[in-house]
C-alpha cells in the first residue's frame, strides 16, 4: 500500500473537510507497473455528490464576490505548494499512473504553470466600460461566475488537467465539484491535502468526490445549481453528457478525442522531426490526445525517415516508471493494452511492415509493459488510422501532394492537435489553415501550454482551455447599461 503523508485520508472533500466515508464502501487503485493494489478509495454516495454541490453553492458569491487580490493569492498559494511538493506528488502520480517519475514530476511542474498564468492574467476578468454610449448608456461588462462546475478528468494526466480547469474555475470565482478518473485519484487526494494545508479558500469552494462515474455523473448532470460542466475525457462520454444536460442546457466544455496527423514533408528537417515524433507519441506511453496518432510522410522520404525512427525506437526502454531511468512505462490496464496489440495485429493483417517493436505473438502476457512500435504501409481502412489508438504505436503511411495530406489528415470526426514538418513557410500556412485541427504544430511536436488557448473542432469537442480564452469558460458576460 501506498504511504505518504499526503494521502492521510483517502476519502472524499466537502465543505472543507474530509468527509467520513460512513456507508464503507470503497475501490481499489492499482500500481500498473506491478499490477498491485496501492490504495482503496472512499466511493461516495448519490447523497454525498449532493451535498458537495449544496457546499459548492454556499461557497458562491455574487452579491460581494471574492475580490481579485482573494482569487490571486489563492492560485499563487496553489502554485506554490504545488511547487515546493512537486517530488511527492509527482511520486504519487507515477505510481498510479506508471509514467517515468521524471515525466510525472515535470506534469507536476507544467500544472503549477496553468495556476501562475491565471494569477498573472486574472486582470482580464475585470469589468469594463464600453468606450461607444451606444443607445445613449453607458455599458458596463461584468465577467460573472457562472457557478458551481463540475470537473470531470480523465487518468492521463491526473494532475494537468485538474490544472487546467481548476486554475481558469477559481480565478473566475466558480466553485467546484471535483471527479477525477478512478485509476488515478491518488494525485487529486495529493491535490486537495495541498489546498486544505496551504491555501486559504473558503469551505466548499472546492470539493471532491470519488466513486461510480454514473451516480456522479447523474447528479452534476440534473442538478439546477451546476450551470457547467468541463470534461476531459471520451468522444463516447462526451456525447452522453451533452445529452443527459440537454433538459437543463448546461454550458459544457468539452475535451475530447484525439487523432492527430503528423505530417512530414520532403524538404523537412528529418532529424528534427524524428526526435519531435519521439518526444510527441511516446510521451505518457502514447496515452494522450495530443500525440500523433497517424503519420504521413512523403513518399520521396518514407525510407530515410523511417530508419531514422526505427533508429531512435530501438534505443528506448520499457520499464517500471519509478526506476526513474526509463523512456516508457506500463499502459494503464489491460483494456488500453488490447486495444493497441488490436491495432497492432488489425494494421499487420491487412498489409503493413513492422518497421521497429514486436511482432504480436511475442508480446508476452500477464503485464502491461508494450514497447514502442512502429510500422508502415498504413491505409485509411486500417483501425489505427480510424481510432485513436492511445498507445505506443506509430503508423506510417505516404503520401505525394500537399492537397492529397491534407484531405487525408481531416478524415476523421476528430480535429485536436495536429503536426506539420516542413521548411516551406508559405506551405506549412497553407496546411495550417486547412487542416481542421485546434492545434497545428509547425516544425515542433510540442502541445499546450498555460498560455495558448487549447481546444477541439469537430468531435473533439467544444471550449478552450489554457490563455485567456481559457479564462473566459467559466464567466459569463452580463451588460449593465446605465439609463440616467
Ligand atoms: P477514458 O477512456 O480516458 O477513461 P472516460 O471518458 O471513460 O475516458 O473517462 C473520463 C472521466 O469521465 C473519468 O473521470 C470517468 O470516470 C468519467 N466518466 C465516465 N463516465 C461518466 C459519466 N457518465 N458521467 C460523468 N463522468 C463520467
């Protein structure tokens, strides 16, 4: 079992205090990296979800809000105990998520960053004053909280993407109902124990519940006095709540799959964009939605740039994240493992080489460690060019024109993150513009940032996170017009 002293209570937050777990029911947290259980964690009740909302409610302020200084100080406060902690949460994070300890510490690092960027921008969030007097008034725009929210992660980056929200919720003044994926609640348990020490929010501004996906989902979806939700997760579980919130009309914000193009033209820089592809795919194992999922190369330089790939895949290691001098570790469970051996063997079948890995037969059983693939001669009918494979496996495929890559690279309902290699300024604006993508890589196969707005098209979902349109979700724009 898992021992820190961050983890003294492994229970839910409501009302600024650890609630007691009475019904005693709990699930287990796995080590993916050995398969063992490391922690049981409270389920909460449908009562309980209650009552973290009605906490969430009473911390909402409308009539004499939080100040900005208020709201400031607690996203510094975050930042810094975030900071100073970064080693034992970092620890925390790989142990339940089995990403190499260095990778999770730096996650650590990035999500303090989303924290810093609101303190340094909540400024934005002030009122104003129209400079026009349209309709002979004066116009003021006030940015107000839209209220309680509900923020639902997903295990990939157990504490970035909390970052993501919460830093935007807070400097907006919205409390929050906090559900973090049940592989990976360790981190956000970290998370809250750093809040409840170290920052001085009001009771109920922040409160988290753990459990059944459906007993919490229904709640924040049916409740009136959560007006928002933001998700990071499935296409599948997306679409279910836009659904299940269509009676109330709730704003959602939406971060959904990924099945990023990585397109590398002829002139490009083949080095550079091979050591931009390994740090891209491989980064969390490849479970992310940003990493490139499909890659096209030009046919002029499939076979150079394939040997330089398989070059530099041949190199990395496998291994258990914790040992801290791996490149990859185990995937999260056994489902994640099947799908890309599925993909693996699906792409083989019907007509691709494997470039660099393993064939599926010698993949080994009873462990989750799949090391890095590559293959080529991918086709669109293929499942890794329809799916997102969410692992470590890269499919090649080539191509000729830029019009033909670019058509290739949107088919699919997916329009995240997406890459473009090329030394053709002129081309790599033309590609951007067309591809249907949030995010186009230009030469680097770098993804968010705290400062850059980032979000889907298509069915990768709705709402931005990150910049000051990240900011900007969790207020709503109210006018007050002055008559006299
Ligand atoms: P993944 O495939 O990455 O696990 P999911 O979409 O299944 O993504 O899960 C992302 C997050 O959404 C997790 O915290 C999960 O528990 C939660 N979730 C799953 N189903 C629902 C639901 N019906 N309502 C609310 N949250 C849900």
């Amino acid at each position: 079992m898992i021992e820190s002293p961050l983890l003294e209570k492994l229970t839910g937050y409501i009302g600024g205090r650890w609630t007691d777990n009475e019904q005693g029911s709990t699930f287990d947290v796995y080590n993916p990296a050995t398969g063992q259980v490391i922690a049981q964690v409270a389920s909460m009740s449908e009562s309980e979800v209650k009552a973290a909302v009605d906490a969430g409610k009473s911390a909402l302020r409308l009539t004499s809000p939080y100040s900005i200084e208020t709201r400031r100080k607690w996203l510094e406060d975050i930042r810094d105990a975030l900071k100073s902690n970064k080693e034992e949460v970092g620890r925390i994070l790989c142990l339940e998520h089995g990403k190499p300890l260095n990778e999770a510490q730096g996650e650590v690092d990035y999500a303090a960053g989303f924290f810093d960027y609101c303190s340094r921008h909540i400024q934005a969030l002030d009122a104003h004053t129209l400079p026009e007097k349209p309709k002979d008034c004066t116009w003021t725009v006030h940015y107000r909280p839209i209220g309680v929210t509900g923020l639902i992660t997903p295990w990939n980056f157990p504490i970035g993407m909390i970052a993501k929200k919460l830093s935007a919720a807070l400097a907006a003044g919205c409390p929050s109902v906090i559900k973090p994926a049940s592989e990976t609640p360790l981190t956000m348990i970290a998370l809250f124990k750093l809040m409840d020490k170290h920052v001085n929010l009001p009771d109920g501004m922040v409160n988290l519940v753990m459990g059944k996906a459906s007993v919490i989902g229904k709640v924040l979806c049916e409740s009136p006095d959560v007006p928002m939700l933001s998700f990071t997760g499935s296409t599948e579980v997306g679409r279910k709540l836009i659904l299940d919130t269509a009676d109330q009309i709730k704003k959602l914000a939406l971060e959904l799959g990924g099945n990023a193009p990585f397109i590398v033209f002829d002139d490009a820089d083949l080095d550079a964009a091979a050591d931009n592809l390994i740090a891209n795919k491989f980064r969390g194992g490849g479970q992310t939605c940003v990493c490139a999922n499909r890659v096209f190369v030009h046919e002029k330089v499939m076979d150079a740039f394939g040997e330089k790939l398989a070059e530099r895949v041949n190199k990395m290691t496998v291994g258990d994240g914790i040992a801290g001098d791996v490149d990859l570790g185990p995937l999260i469970n056994k489902a994640g493992f099947d799908k890309v051996k599925r993909h693996l063997e699906d792409a083989l079948d019907k007509g691709a080489s494997l470039v660099a890995g393993k064939q599926p037969g010698d993949l080994g059983d009873g462990h989750l460690f799949f090391p890095p693939t590559v293959v080529s001669g991918v086709t669109p009918g293929m499942c890794c060019s329809r799916e997102e494979t969410f692992g470590p496996l890269v499919p090649m495929a080539s191509f000729r024109t830029e019009d033909e890559v670019i058509a290739a690279g949107n088919d699919t309902e997916f329009g995240l993150a997406s890459y473009v290699f090329t030394a053709d300024v002129e081309r790599a604006q033309r590609v951007a513009a067309g591809l249907r993508f949030g995010h186009v890589g230009w030469n680097t196969g770098t993804g968010p940032t705290p400062e850059a707005p980032f979000g889907g098209m298509k069915a990768s979902g709705t709402g931005r996170e990150g910049g000051l349109e990240g900011l900007f979700e969790f207020v709503e724009a109210q006018t007050v017009p002055r008559g006299f």
